[in-house]
C-alpha cells in the first residue's frame, strides 16, 4: 500500500497511527532486524525510506508509551556513573532483570487496553 503524506512524500506501509500495539512492535522488530542491511548494503533510496520508515514507527510508539521504562544505565547520568565505577561483577544481573529492571516494577501500572 503506497500513501502520500501531506509533504508529498510517498510514504510505504500502512500509516503506524492506524497499527495495533502488537502490529506496531512487529513493524518496529522487523525495521530493527534488517537495519544493518540497509545500511551497508541498500541504495541511497532505500536507505532514505528506511530511516523515514523507522522514524514514523518509533514516533508512534513513543507516542503511545510517553513514561516507557528508561533503564538508569541508558541515561547520561547513568554512564557517567559507569565510567566512575570499578569492573563490574559478572555474576551480578543488570538490565530488565537486574535489580529495579522491568521485570522486578512495573513502571506504569495504569496503562491499559487502548481504545
């Protein structure tokens, strides 16, 4: 399916406002998955409607998730915070499963089913 948006621009698949949620993650997994791809192997014009592509979808799942779960390592301070400490120990989880990860909160309780 090829639509226009109002630039223009000939925009490929479906407009990510009118996916589900679990329609969007397999867009945004599928866009992920071939990423490298594109980018060491697609012609300048592929690799343009990827990144437009990955931009629309990411949009709209940040859109839909504004207080996603930010693991603290992700963030500025957090690296920094790395960059002071001494070697870490391998045994010791971080991340969605370390301690505070996505599996020990749930950082937004109150999402539910979208209309």
């Amino acid at each position: 399916m090829r639509e226009h948006d109002e630039r223009g621009t000939t925009m490929t698949g479906v407009d990510p406002g009118r996916l589900d949620d679990q329609q969007l993650m397999k867009e945004l997994e599928t866009i992920h998955r071939t990423r490298h791809d594109t980018l060491l192997y697609g012609s300048n014009d592929a690799l343009r409607a990827h990144n437009e592509r990955m931009a629309q979808l990411e949009g709209e799942y940040l859109r839909r998730n504004p207080r996603r779960f930010v693991t603290p390592g992700r963030t500025r301070d957090g690296a920094r915070e790395r960059a002071t400490e001494g070697p870490r120990d391998e045994q010791t989880p971080v991340g969605k499963w370390g301690p505070g990860g996505a599996a020990a909160q749930d950082p937004s309780p109150d999402r539910g089913p979208r209309a």
